[in-house]
C-alpha cells in the first residue's frame, strides 16, 4: 500500500489577493477591477527600429502589436504625417493581470502616488525590456523601453461606454485615487511612495 503524499508543500505558494464586498463599504459593486493595460512603444521612426519594437512588443504581450501613425509633420524629429512611428497592444481580463504582474516584478514591485490620476487609472515606464522576467537580450534587437497604462473601473462601468442611452457614471460611483491604490497594493503586493 502506497503512503500518502505529504500535503506541505516546500515552495513558495502564491497567494491570491480576492478582495471581499466588506472591504468595500460592504457592496460587491464596489470593488475596483483592471478594465484594460495598454502597452505602447514609441520609437519615433520608421523602418528597423519599429519593425524590432514589434517584435518586442509581442514577445512580451503574446499579443499581435498595431502600428501608430504621426498625427503631424513635425521636421525637428524627422517625422512625416502618417508615417507608422510606434506600436501599441490592448490587453484585457486574465491576460493583461498576468502580464501587470510580470511588468511590476521589472519596477521592483514600487509605485509612486503620482503615477495615479484622479480616477485611479496609472501609468508607468519600463526603462529596458530585458527587465521584465522571461525575456533575453538579442543583439539584433538591442534594449527597447516602454510605457503601461492601466485603466480601472468599478462594476457598472458599461453604461457609459453602451450604445443604447449612454449615461455618465455618478460622481459617488467613480473611482478614487484611495480605492485604486489599495486594491493594487493589496492584489500585487507593492509599495506605493
């Protein structure tokens, strides 16, 4: 007769932040979420460059990148109207909360307070792209930085966003800078300076 297997394990669980109504002024309707992350890198050229932030840009996102064109010339940068100068990819539910995860581990698991807006959505920069966990140097490419933009919303957010009778969201239902930094602070255990 085989033995049981010893149920404690020796690595590191990871523990799963789920955020009860109770936190929230006990209504479940409350409770922040991440709405989308966008990952935007801006080149500011044309040609290889953008070609390899593609390249980049997916090996990080698992997620195909969108050129962006130039809105304007503007001749100090050597920039044309509509030509493609960065590529973005939108990430949404279980995909892009899985990559904010990784994004952070490259920030050092730090904030600051003032990359938060007063609707508690936050935008960061990463430096290198070597920094995030899981990528490798390739010469070819060289190190490319990037920015992350997370945007948070509450339950009940599509009624602004619907076709039929669009409304605004109330004022006593809009998300706060509080409310945001403590559901991410809590969700991916970080500082917030």
């Amino acid at each position: 007769m085989a033995e049981p297997e010893n149920t404690e394990n020796n690595s590191e669980e990871k523990v799963v932040y789920v955020p009860t109504a109770e936190e929230y002024d006990g209504n479940p309707m409350r409770i922040p979420k991440i709405a989308k992350v966008v990952v935007n890198f801006a080149v500011g050229q044309s040609g290889t460059p953008l070609e390899q932030a593609k390249m980049v840009c997916e090996l990080i996102t698992e997620q195909k990148p969108v050129e962006r064109r130039a809105k304007q010339t503007v001749r100090e940068f050597g920039i044309r109207k509509d030509e493609p100068i960065a590529c973005t990819t939108t990430l949404r539910g279980l995909r892009a909360e899985n990559f904010l995860e990784k994004v952070l581990v490259a920030k050092n698991n730090n904030l600051r307070s003032r990359n938060f807006d007063q609707y508690g959505n936050f935008s960061f920069g990463i430096g290198e792209h070597i920094d995030v966990p899981g990528t490798r140097y390739d010469p070819d490419i060289g190190v490319i930085g990037f920015e992350v933009s997370v945007t948070m919303e509450r339950p009940g957010y599509r009624i602004k966003k619907r076709r039929c009778r669009p409304k605004q969201i109330p004022i006593n239902h809009r998300l706060t800078i509080e409310a945001s930094t403590k559901y991410i602070a809590n969700k991916y255990n970080i500082q917030i300076e």
